[in-house]
C-alpha cells in the first residue's frame, strides 16, 4: 500500500513498524483481558448475559446490532473453528491495524508538512499512541468500530471511486455502534455541502438524503445513549443518573459529571484523565496523550482560518464533524474514565489531526509568504544589479 500511494521508503519502514507494535498489543490485550476482566473475554466465549437467544441456536439467531453484531462476528471463528481468544485478538486486532494504515497513508498523502513538538514529528510519531492501539488491538466494538469508521473516511476521501468502500464500511460502523453510523451519514452530507468538491444539484441531494436518513437512524442513538430526546434537560438527567450508579457502585474512576458545568464535562471527556487522574498503567499513558491533545488545543485559535477549513480534506472534514455530536453525547452521559478512555479511541484521533491540519496549513503558508518574499528581494536584486552594469557601460 505503501507503494501504491508513492509513500517515502522510511514511512514504509513505519507500517511495518506499526504492524509489529500492534501485534505486541494484541498480546498485551489478551494478557490483560484474562487478569483484569471484561466483555472481550465474553463476547469470544459466546457467553455474554444480556444477550438471551430463544430456540435454537445458528449463526444468524445472533445477526443484530451492537452486542448482537459482536457475537455474530465471533460465531464462526469461536464455535465453529474453535479458535483460542489469543487468536481472536490477533484477528481483531488486526482489522484495527488496517484503520491505522488507512489513516497513516491519508496523513502521508493529504497533510501539506510535518510539525515538531519537543523536536520530534508529529507524524508519523501519532500514530505511536498507546491507547489507539490497545482499545483496537482485541476482540470487541471498539477494534470493529474504529476499523469501520477509518476505512469509511479513506474510501469518501476517493468517492467517486470509492464509493462501495464507504457502503460496507458504514454496514460495520452502524452494526458494530448504530449511533455511529448515524453520526457518520450527517457528518460525510455536512463535509460534502459545504466543501467545493461537487455540484449543487449534487449537494441538495446528498443534504436531503442525509436528513431522512439521520432521522431514521435517531431512535438507535437515543435507545444507546437511554434518553426520550435530545433536550438538555435529558442529558442532564442521564449524567446525574451516571453518577448516581458510580457512587452506590464504589467506583474508582468514577466521575460525578452530574455537578460539572457543560464546559467541565467536555473538558472531563476529551483530557482526562490527567496525572493526578491515573490510577493503572493505561490510564497514566493515557495521561501523556491526553496532555498532547491539551497542548495542541491551544493552537486551534491561533491556526484557525477560513481557508485551512475549506482546503482541508474531504475525509477530516468528516472526521471533526463527526467528532463533535459524539463528544456532545458521550460527555453528558459518561462519568467513567476508564470507559471514556476506551469509547473516545474511537473518534479522538480526529481532533488531533484536525489540530495537526491547522497547525501544517498555516506554517506551509507562512514559509509560501517567505519564498514569495525571498523571490520578490531577488529580483529587486537582480534589477538593480542590471541598471548598475548599464550605467557602469554607459560611463
């Protein structure tokens, strides 16, 4: 793929680093997952309690969406071929690996220069990120959804020719997390409206599809999220219920949300936890990355044009809009770390790039101002140098 996309030979070198580090995660995972628990483990085993099928027992009883959609995944490989759960993670993980590659070769491709921080680039350096690879290294929602969601931004990014990339792509995106997929149709109708990419009889049709088929998909989000409607009041409801729930459940990374203002909980969901927050190893390296997001939020102000947005591309434009209604949602209704930390893997690696973009956009225009300038004092240079041969030829 490397190849395919003309990619430099040491960003080549970079995916077969990545799908080695990736690998190591998913052994990780597995070690984790059998000392520590989780609904990995369950949905492998074909074991999972809220999901009670009535009859008979065949492949399809477990077709359905979220938990139902997992199970029906892990079917065959589990029951039939009786793959171990190590082998499974390895499967799973690996589909999260090509999300990554999907993203690593659009960044390589799209993103106009590099950026530093502490002297180190910022890419391929991202995709380093602990978190991005652990919560999609295993078998689960989270491998499938981030996987789904990064090949559905690859093929729109070509979708002319991409088209039934994206189709299947949003198949495993809204079975895997219906919200999700609703998520993605808005944010891919808004991305198209309001770049210059197509037509306006085009743009009509895409808006008034997107309409009828977010408002199809709505009732999934509100039965996800546990709420009649969308009202500040309901979100502010299911936050004090959260916290109720923490309290009464003794747990660790529990977070009253419920007492926070709108602005504390967006703040809660997108960078914590922080240092003072950490209370296991993921959660500390989590920690370090989300003081990177922190440090590369205050350059969204001072980066920020009109023109950064409208050249940005068509698959991050996607990306940021999608990102902002689930941060919306998820930040009035999870008062967990821990399951914030796992559930914003999903969409968090947008915003970093969308800091990322600006930040490249604008310092490839401050060094195109400087060229123009260094070629405009050239000139003037070789102008004056000109009439002085003149006038020294003249005398």
């Amino acid at each position: 793929m490397a190849k395919k996309f003309s990619l430099p030979y040491k960003y080549e070198l970079h995916l077969h680093y990545l799908l080695f580090y990736h690998l190591f995660f998913s052994l990780f995972f597995t070690w984790y997952i059998l000392n520590f628990g989780g609904d990995s483990k369950g949905y492998w085993g074909m074991v999972m309690e809220q999901v009670l099928i009535k009859g008979e027992i065949t492949w399809f009883s477990y077709f359905g969406t979220s938990t139902t959609f997992i199970l029906w995944l892990c079917y065959m490989p589990s029951k039939i071929l009786g793959l171990s759960y190590l082998t499974g993670n390895i499967l799973f993980g690996f589909l999260g690996f090509i999300g990554i590659r999907y993203l690593f070769v659009l960044v390589a491709t799209k993103f106009p220069v590099n950026h530093y921080v502490l002297n180190l680039p910022l890419f391929p350096l991202i995709f380093y990120i602990p978190n991005l690879h652990f919560w999609s290294s295993g078998v689960g929602k989270d491998s499938i959804s981030f996987w789904a969601i990064a090949w559905f931004l690859f093929a729109i990014q070509e979708y002319k020719s991409r088209w039934w990339q994206a189709g299947i792509a949003l198949f495993f995106a809204y079975y895997t997390r219906p919200h999700i997929g609703q998520a993605l149709i808005g944010a891919i109708a808004i991305a198209l409206v309001l770049g210059s990419e197509i037509k306006i009889s085009y743009k009509i049709f895409l808006g008034a599809l997107a309409l009828i088929g977010t408002s199809y998909l709505s009732s999934t989000t509100l039965d996800f999220l546990e709420i009649s409607d969308f009202s500040l009041d309901e979100m502010t409801g299911k936050a004090e219920k959260t916290a109720f729930l923490l309290k009464s459940g003794n747990v660790k990374s529990g977070v009253d949300i419920s007492s926070y203002p709108w602005p504390l909980r967006i703040f809660t969901y997108m960078f914590r936890p922080l240092f003072l927050d950490a209370h296991n190893v993921m959660a500390l390296l989590s920690s370090f990355e989300n003081a990177l997001y922190l440090y590369l939020s205050f350059f969204i102000y001072r980066n920020w044009t009109p023109e950064a947005l409208r050249d940005m591309p068509v698959f991050l434009k996607t990306g940021i809009i999608m990102f902002i209604p689930i941060t919306l949602a998820f930040a009035n209704s999870l008062g967990n770390l821990g399951v914030i930390m796992r559930m914003k893997n999903m969409t968090m690696i947008y915003f970093l790039l969308f800091c990322f973009f600006l930040i490249a956009y604008n310092k490839k225009l401050r060094y195109q101002k400087l060229q123009e300038k260094l070629k405009y004092y050239k000139q003037r240079e070789e102008v004056i140098s000109k009439k002085r041969e003149m006038e020294l030829k003249k005398g």
